[in-house]
C-alpha cells in the first residue's frame, strides 16, 4: 500500500513538472487529437448554423419588405376604388343630363322642322 502511494505521489509530481512516460503522453495527445477534432466539428456546425440564420434572416426581410408592398398596393387600391365609386356616380348624372338635354334639343329640333314644313306649304299655297 506505502508502494502504491508513493507511485501515486510520483506520478502527480512528475506530472507537476513535466515528467511523463511514453504511455501517459500517448493518451494525451490521443486526448488532445480528439478535443481538436470535436472543436473542428463544432465550429463547423456553428458556421453552418449562422449561414441558415443569415439566410433566414434575407428571407424574413424579403417577406417583410413585400408584405409592407403588398400592403401600400391594398391601400392605393382602395382609395382609387373609392375615387372610382364617386366618379361613376358622377358620370351617371353628368350622362343623364346630357341625355335629358339631347332629348329637349331634339323635340325642339322636331318643332322647328314641323314649323318649316308649315312655312314651306303655306309658301307653296300661295303661288
């Protein structure tokens, strides 16, 4: 037991200073190898990760860009229908007045046209 303490001991002092065997240097570097592997890995993964949330990010922004466009488009069109919904009713009545204005001119048109052919008959009467 005072052996295996005292190997023990050695063994912490010459890791303490340096001093290792061949074995204990072996498992180190194979502990080191595989520490940098997975660190390598890890990076990797990291790496790929933030360029999906990069490309995630454009996205979001594209969306938001067109749903704001998307939006403005909604607004115009409402307002111009809005506009167009006035303008009809107001063609409406300018039509209508026209065609009421046409309507008069013509009968008026028609009277006159009757009162020539009286004219012209009298005229014709009288020779």
């Amino acid at each position: 037991r005072r052996q295996r303490q005292m190997c023990t001991r050695d063994r912490y002092q010459r890791r303490v200073h340096g001093d290792f065997c061949n074995y204990e240097k072996d498992a180190y570097r194979k502990e080191v190898a595989q520490i940098m592997a997975n660190e390598k890995r890890i990076k990797a993964q990291h790496d790929s990760i933030q360029k999906q949330l990069q490309n995630i990010e454009t996205e979001i922004k594209n969306l938001l860009q067109q749903n704001n466009q998307q939006k403005i488009s909604l607004e115009v069109y409402r307002q111009l229908k809005t506009q167009e919904d006035s303008a009809i009713y107001t063609r409406e009545e300018e039509l209508s007045h026209m065609y009421e204005d046409f309507l008069s001119k013509e009968k008026e048109l028609q009277q006159r046209y009757e009162k020539l052919l009286d004219e012209r008959e009298e005229l014709l009467n009288e020779n």
